[in-house]
C-alpha cells in the first residue's frame, strides 16, 4: 500500500503518513509538482501502484465514472486544521492500514473512516 498524496492535503502529511508506515509521496514530488493536471495524478498513480489521496471531488467522480485512479482515499472533512486532520489519521491508522489492503475506495471524514466495496 502506498499513496500519493494530491495537492490540496499538506505536505507534512507524507512524512506523517510515512512515519506510521504507510508509504507516501507528495504531488509536489513529480516533475511539475502541484501543478501537474488530475489526470496526470491518476496514470502516475496507475502506473505506479499508488492509491490517491485527495480532498478534491474531481478524483471521485474519474474514479467512479472511469475507474482512473483504480484505488481512491478520499478526504471528505470539510476546512479543518492541520493539526486535526493528522490526529485524525493516527486516530483511525489501524483502520486505514487494514482497509487499504482490500478496498479500492475508501473515505475519511470528520466520525472516521468510510470503506466502500
């Protein structure tokens, strides 16, 4: 399981992620950082294995309507601080891991983490 992690989520979000062992990259990492195209995320991440991390509801309805990303985790918690969305993730890191492993769309939200077949 490994993630890439789309521009509208904070970078220090990666080596948060990377920390409690899940492997992360930041879009700022590609070639042309937080300015590369949605559907550039998407074939990146394809191509690589990786599963996109977004706020972004572009991503969802690409995932739903033509399967690219193949795997999405979708932030769904609205405008909240820094600070409350990395508690979220270790709050719910077990979850996350586990859910990860099997689910090709997965949501985290303000109450924890939404897992859909």
């Amino acid at each position: 399981m490994r993630l890439i992690i789309d521009a509208q989520l904070p970078s220090k979000l990666c080596e948060i992620l990377n920390q409690l062992g899940i492997e992360s990259i930041h879009v700022d990492q590609l070639p042309k950082g937080d300015e590369t195209p949605d559907f550039e995320v998407s074939a990146y991440a394809d191509d690589n294995d990786l599963i996109v991390l977004t706020k972004d509801f572009d991503f969802y309805h690409s995932h739903m309507g033509l399967d690219r990303p193949r795997r999405l985790f979708l932030v769904t918690t609205g405008n909240i601080k820094n600070r409350q969305l990395f508690d979220l993730f270790r709050t719910n890191i077990l979850l996350i891991k586990n859910a990860l492993n099997r689910s090709n769309f997965l949501e985290l939200n303000n109450e924890g983490l939404i897992e859909y077949s």
